[in-house]
C-alpha cells in the first residue's frame, strides 16, 4: 500500500512541525480503514491497514518525545494492531498455501491410484493404503484446521482491541497530543 | 533480537539535521546486522537484520523530503528490494518454527503430513537464502552504504572538527 503524501513538509523547518503533520496523515490512513476491516472478509483493506500501523508506530517511536506523553502509549498501541494483525496476515497467507498443498497431495493421489488401478472395471478402497501421500493428508487436514480457527479467533481478538482503543479515545488524544510541545506540558494541564 | 539504538532528539532541531543523524545511526545498524545472515542454523540473525531494514525504510519515508530526490528514489528501492530478499528468508524460518512446534502438539497420526510441509519450507529456506546471497553481493556492489550517508551529508553536511 503506497502512504498517503502528506503536504507541506518542510526540511527547513523544526522536526516536531514536520513529524506533526505526518503523525496526523498516518493516524487519519489507519483509522480510514474501519470500519471495512471489521468484516472478516475484507484481507486487503486488513492487510493494508497492518502496514499503516506499522507506519504509525515507527515515527511515534522516533518522534514522541517531540509531543506530550500520550504520543509514546499511542505507539505502542499502534504496534500492538500491527501485531496482531501481522499475525491474522500469517494464517492469510498460510491457509491458501497449505490449502494448495492439501489439493496437490489429493489430485498426486487420486492419479495414483487410477494408474494402479489399471483395467479395473472399478476402483478398489484397498488401494487407498497404497497413495503416496496416504500418511500424510491427517496433518495436512489437521493445519488447514487450526489455521482457521486461529484466524478466526485472533480476529476477534482484534475487533476487541479496536473497540478498547476507540472507547479510550485513541484518535482524539493523539490528535491533542501532537499538538503538545513538551515545553508546552504546563499549559495542557491547566486545561 | 537486536534492539535498535536509542536515538535523541530535540523537538526544535531542524528536520533535516535530524534526518542526517537519524539516517547515519540506522544505516550502521543495518550494516552491523549482516554478519552470518546467511547461516540457518542461527535464524535471529536474518530477523535483526530484515527488522533494521524496516527501520532504516521507515525513516528514509519519513525525511524524504530532506534528500536529493533522484539519489534517494534508488537508495529507497534498493533498501525496498533488500528486505523483500531477507522477508523471502524469513518467511520459510517462521514457518518450520511454527510447524515444529505444531507436529508437538498433534496426535501422532498427523505428523507425517506435517513433516512434510516442513521438508517444503527447507526447500523454500534454500531457495530464499540464494536469493539473500545474491542481494547482498548487489548491495555491496552498488555501494549502498556509500549512499545512504551520501543522502545524510546531502540532508546536512557535517561541520569541520
């Protein structure tokens, strides 16, 4: 997923301004993808918005001290979404694959048999015992299983956590908290 | 794994004296995490180095503006295409991690299956270490260190001593 651009940076300028308006742009991208990535069959706009917390959490990491102290929780909560949504990403990617694995060892299987079948007027069950890959479609089966069920668990897992994030007000205080300078801390507290 | 060096700043230093700085200390890491990467006996060492990668990407997007923008387009990429060739290594090594620990827990009677998946991410592991080998020699060749504190200099020159 390209970033966002985020206008009017400038090199000349003090490194809190400039990694203000960034934080401002990847916080509005991250927040852009839900509620779409709350439907469990929205992978890219999931995928996409792991690597928009990714984006978050690295220039809060470099640069929360330029801001008052919420900016430093607030990226440790970004990197816990891009965590957890970097592992939802994990079973994604493996259930296609080992569902892919599973139907090669069927499909090497089933041409297996009809070859030693030979003339046969039908196939005999026997022969099962015989497939090359009889031994191993239980294990096969038994990932593709727990694959899905830890995707579909860790989702939920998910869900959980953005609702906690949003009823604590995550993007507002962020928002309030990259307009705080530290020399500035007196101030918000007299608000 | 490696934890990346602590860096300080000041929220009225200039953007690109940061960039300079920030750049320098991230592009050292990633050099310092490449030895031994290729060995799959030890697979924290390719992690420490994909996740300076990351760091060192994450910082180069974040003061772009601050570089030279033809001589940065082609640090970027190769930084992008050096770590899609470590993600290439890692991938598989989680993976057999992962199913190891998996054909633990499950009943005897899957683990032939499991074996076999792992016997598929060695093959992977191999295929992605010669794609590491060959991405490391093309860093090296094209000086990519050279040019990243060429781009920090260019951000900010360093004052005489």
């Amino acid at each position: 997923m390209k970033a966002r651009a985020v206008a009017g940076l400038d090199p000349d300028g003090t490194l809190a301004d400039n990694a203000e308006r960034i934080v401002r742009v990847r916080l509005d991208e991250l927040c852009s993808f839900m509620p779409r990535a709350a439907d469990p069959a929205e992978v890219a706009a999931l995928h996409d918005m792991r690597i928009a917390a990714k984006r978050l959490r690295y220039i809060l990491e470099l640069t929360a001290p330029c801001f008052g102290p919420y900016a430093e929780k607030a990226g440790r909560q970004a990197k816990e979404v891009q965590d957890l949504v970097g592992e939802i990403h994990d079973c994604d990617v493996q259930i296609p694959e080992t569902e892919a694995f599973a139907a090669r060892l069927l499909a090497e299987d089933a041409e297996a048999l009809r070859a030693a079948a030979g003339d046969a007027p039908d196939l005999d069950p026997a022969l099962l015992r015989t497939a090359p890959h009889a031994r191993e479609h239980a294990g096969v089966a038994a990932l593709l299983t727990h694959l899905r069920a830890r995707r579909a668990l860790l989702f939920g897992r998910f869900l959980a956590l953005w609702d906690d994030l949003e009823r604590k007000g995550f993007r507002a205080r962020l928002e309030f908290a990259v307009a705080e300078r530290p020399g500035d801390l007196h101030i918000s507290q007299r608000r | 794994m490696a934890k990346a060096a602590e860096i300080a700043i000041a929220p009225d230093e200039p953007y690109r004296a940061a960039a300079a700085r920030i750049v320098r200390v991230r592009a050292r890491e990633l050099v310092e995490q490449a030895g031994g990467v290729l060995d799959v006996r030890d697979i924290e060492r390719v992690h420490d180095m994909r996740v300076a990668s990351r760091r060192l990407r994450a910082v180069l997007e974040i003061f772009a503006p601050c570089f030279p923008p033809q001589e940065f387009g082609g640090v970027l990429r190769d930084v992008k295409q050096l770590a899609d060739a470590l993600g290439e290594r890692r991938d598989p090594d989680v993976h057999i991690d992962a199913l190891t620990a998996f054909a633990l827990e499950v009943p005897p009677a899957a683990r032939p299956g499991v074996r076999r998946l792992v016997a598929e991410q060695r093959d992977r592991q191999a295929h992605g270490n010669e794609v590491l080998a060959a991405e490391l020699e093309r860093v090296e060749h094209r000086g990519l260190r050279e040019r990243l504190l060429a781009l920090a200099d260019a951000a900010d020159p360093p004052t005489a001593p």
